[in-house]
C-alpha cells in the first residue's frame, strides 16, 4: 500500500544518501550536539536518546519494570526496542558503547596502577 505522502523512490534513494554523508561527516561530539540540537525537536531527541537507553539497559540485563520506572516508557516501547536489537544498526551501536565502556574501564585501572 503507497501513502499519499510518499517520495518517489529514487528521490527518496537520493535524500537518504544525503543524509547518511552529512551524519558520516560528523567527526566529534561538539559537531554531534549541535547537529542533534538544531535537527531534532526535543520529543524526538527524548525518543531517540530513551530508546538508545532502553536497549542499553536490556543488554545490561535490566528488567522491564526497572526500565518502565527510571525512563518512563511502556512495556510495548520496551518490547518494540528489543526487537529493533536484533537490527544490525542496533548491533553496530551496542557493540561500539561495549567497545568504549571496556576501553575506559581498562583506562582508568592502568592510571591507578601507574599513580600507585
């Protein structure tokens, strides 16, 4: 079924790419702040970052009630989120804050070896 509001597809092919170099081109944090700042209304900022927090907390092993609780969501947002994990975006996401949590871990335990 075609909504009426739907692009051409080789438009939309076409915007999509666009869209994807601009974010590949964002190299550091303050150029992300601003990107997400001045791109994304507050409620979809608030989506975003709570559904990034969810599957978090879901690989972390939290439970729904915990989650429902700290962030204020459904259980059908949890369960929505969990299913969105098995994506590869998700995967690639989840991997890569793993890869920083373990790299910041062993950070800190060599400078407090090496300040003993």
């Amino acid at each position: 079924m075609r909504r009426s509001h739907s692009l051409n597809s080789s438009l939309q092919k076409q915007i999509d790419q666009t869209f994807i170099q601009v974010l590949t081109e964002i190299n550091n944090t303050d150029q992300s702040s601003h990107f997400i700042s001045g791109f994304f209304t507050p409620s979809e900022k608030d989506i975003l970052t709570k559904r990034f927090a969810i599957a978090y907390w879901l690989k972390k092993g939290r439970s729904y009630s915990n989650i429902k609780q700290n962030l204020k969501v459904s259980s059908a947002t949890i369960a929505k989120v969990q299913e969105m994990m098995k994506s590869p975006g998700f995967e690639e996401a989840l991997k890569r804050l793993e890869t920083e949590e373990w790299a910041t871990t062993w950070a800190t335990r060599i400078q407090q070896f090496v300040h003993k």
